[in-house]
C-alpha cells in the first residue's frame, strides 16, 4: 500500500476484520472453558515424552480458515414490528365501550376486553346481543366512550391470542384441466375452538353487564347503531 | 316635531345599570352590568358577583337583559356587589327562559354517548305514552261520530 494514500479503514479496524475469526474462536472457548471441562475423550498415549494421555477433542476444529472475511451483521437499533411497543389511548380500559368505525362490524357499540401483542384490541359485541364476535380490532377505527363495563372478573381463555385470530392458510390442491371453471372456494367455517371461546367470554360479560347500574338500558344500548345526527360535530362531542 | 320616545320603542337599551350577558371574548356566557357609557361603542361593565372585572367592553359583544339595577353613574365594585346581592339578581336571571335554554344546551353537551341513547328511550317512551292516549280519545270520538251518523240513517 502506497504510503501517501489513505486507508479507507483505521489500520485498527482492518487488524480487527483480519483477526475476527480467531478472536470469536477464543471468545466462544472462553465460555465453553468457563461453562463445562473440554468435551473430548482422554487417551493413553504412549512414549516418554509425550505425557500420559492427551484429549482428542469430541468436535474438530476446522481445517481450513476462510480466505475472505464475510461481512459482519452490523447492530441496528430498528426493531422488528414484533418488538414494537404499543400504546393504548388511556381512555381506552378493560371493558370501555367502544364503537367501531371500520370494517363489517362499523357502527356497532361493542365491549373492549384487552389489548394483544401486536397492539390490536381484543373485543365482544357480544356475539348474542349484536352480532359481533370475538375479535381483532386495530384502536385507530375506534371511538372510546366513557361508559365502562367492570369486567375485572372476567377470565378470558389464555389461547386468545394473535395467533389464533390470523387467518390459516390452506395449500390450493393442483388445479386439474377438468375443474378450471368449478368453483373450489370453500366455505368459511368459524373453529369450534371460537365457538367455545365465545359462549364462554359472552357469559361472563353479561354477567357483568347485568351488574351494571343501567343494566336494563345496557343491551339495547349495545345493539343500537352509532351514527351521526344533524348538526353533530364528533370533534365536538363527548362520548 | 314629534319626539320619538325610545322608552316605547325598545323595552331594553344601553343605560347605566342594565345587566347584561357577555356574548363573547374572556368573560363569555358571564353576566355584568353597565356602569358608565364611555362613548357610541363603548360601555364600562363591572361584574363583582360573577367575576368579570371592571373594564370597558364594545356593545357587540354584550347582549341586553331584561333587567335593571337602580344604581348610580360609575358606582364603585363594592357597592355594586351589595345591590347585586340585594336585588337577587343571580334568582331573577335563573328564572328567565335565556338562562334555561343556556342551561339545557350545556348539559346536552356535556351528555355522553350512553347518556344520549338513554335521552332517546325516554323520549320514545313518552310519545308512545302520548300516542296511546290520543287514539283512545281518537277512537272514542270516531265511534260517537258513527253512532250519531247510524241514528240518522235509521231515521
């Protein structure tokens, strides 16, 4: 390398990259040194000078170390979706009502039971009383109102998670020449597991609806349809 | 020269002591009242008992009540106070269908979804409760009417 030139890397870095496969090599035997005694079996070796036995390692060492230096993952601070964290609007509380203003259930006045991993709302309408099921709801498409179910004792089935709402794919089966126009949609079938599930949860929330002060208003409260009357600003309102 | 007497035309005018109601600005929705008129656009108002402090205001921005407070020309905060008090004019303002309607639409405001849905059930109630009524008197007339018409027609 020309003297007058400059290095793209510090003489330090690129030592660094040079030694990085000895240096991780020493690192990990330094754990495996503080974890456990050297896997290997103990041989006796023969002759004078060649001590009493020697240890024949259980796992090789690589014969060959490789001729170019792979490139390192480098540390990044983004975080996958999965490690995001998500925030709840504060108004927003185990058994808030809240309606929906998005989706095939928009309009309705349904119960909010907790929030899932991936920041979407676990909800009831209850099934029996209007019709919505358990299910996802992101917070966005949602109006927090201030009446509020006690819902403390309710146990929800710990299987409710996101896993169990995400649609399951189904391998498509080849398609033959003789069923190209036949239709081979199946039909959508709801998991004996959700059907458990919300007999179960809706049992417990109209128990807790039956112990609300309103209680008598509070189911047709429920199947009632939210919309916007003259001169109704939301902005404006309280819910 | 006919004189326009003022007095029959309008029952409210700007004077000094008449209590008025802040239409807008800081002290919007408070009442005060007129203590001097400083010019054509101008008054000074001073509410000692409902917190508006003494100060010049434009008479846009004023609405004028029914009532007047018998006071003198730039009478002092303290004075005003007892004569508010001695008028009951906090009573008085209550009682008028302004303050109702002021009122109700506050607390139609501050209703909340819940509130609104229980407000319809009750009024659908009280129409159903209505409507029965007037069909039975309904009937009760339409039944005399068809009465009276057989009688003639026997006749």
């Amino acid at each position: 390398m020309h003297t007058n030139s400059y290095l793209r890397f510090s003489r330090k870095v690129i030592l660094h990259h040079l030694s990085i496969y000895e240096g991780k090599d020493a690192a990990r035997n330094a754990k495996a040194v503080k974890r456990k005694p050297a896997k290997g079996e103990t041989k006796k070796v023969g002759g004078e000078k060649n001590g009493s036995e020697r240890i024949v390692p259980a796992q090789k060492k690589p014969r060959y170390y490789p001729t170019e230096t792979r490139p390192k993952k480098l540390v990044s601070r983004k975080r996958s979706f999965n490690g995001h964290a998500h925030k709840l609007r504060p108004s927003i509380t185990p058994g808030t009502v809240l309606i929906v203003l998005a989706g095939k259930h928009k309009g309705k006045r349904v119960v909010y039971l907790k929030q899932l991993r991936s920041g979407l709302l676990l909800v009831t309408g209850p099934f029996t009383v209007n019709g919505c099921p358990l299910r996802r709801v992101n917070q966005i498409y949602v109006i927090a109102t201030k009446t509020k179910l006690n819902i403390d004792n309710i146990k929800l089935p710990e299987r409710l998670n996101d896993d169990y709402f995400k649609k399951k794919k189904t391998r498509k089966a080849p398609k033959n020449e003789g069923d190209l126009f036949e239709s081979t949609k199946e039909a959508k079938t709801v998991s004996p597991e959700l059907k458990e599930d919300q007999v179960n949860v809706d049992k417990q929330v109209l128990e807790a609806i039956s112990k609300h002060p309103d209680h008598k208003l509070f189911t047709g409260y429920l199947k009632s349809i939210f919309w916007l009357k003259k001169s109704q600003f939301p902005h404006n309102m309280i819910f | 020269m006919v004189k326009l007497d003022t007095y029959k035309l309008y029952d409210r005018v700007v004077e000094v002591g008449r209590v008025v109601f802040i239409a807008y600005g800081p002290d919007r929705g408070k009442l005060a009242v007129i203590v001097d008129i400083i010019d054509q656009n101008r008054a000074l108002i001073d509410g000692p008992a409902s917190g508006v402090v003494r100060k010049e205001i434009g008479y846009k921005a004023i609405n004028l009540t029914r009532f007047k407070l018998p006071i003198q020309k730039g009478i002092c905060t303290k004075a005003l106070k007892k004569v508010w008090a001695r008028e009951k004019m906090e009573e008085k303002w209550a009682g008028t269908a302004w303050a109702k309607k002021l009122d109700s639409r506050q607390k139609r405001e501050a209703m909340s979804d819940f509130d609104r849905f229980k407000v319809l059930k009750a009024k659908q109630a009280r129409t159903r409760l209505i409507n029965e009524e007037f069909n039975k008197l309904k009937a009760s007339a339409d039944s005399s009417k068809t009465s009276k018409k057989s009688k003639k027609a026997k006749k």
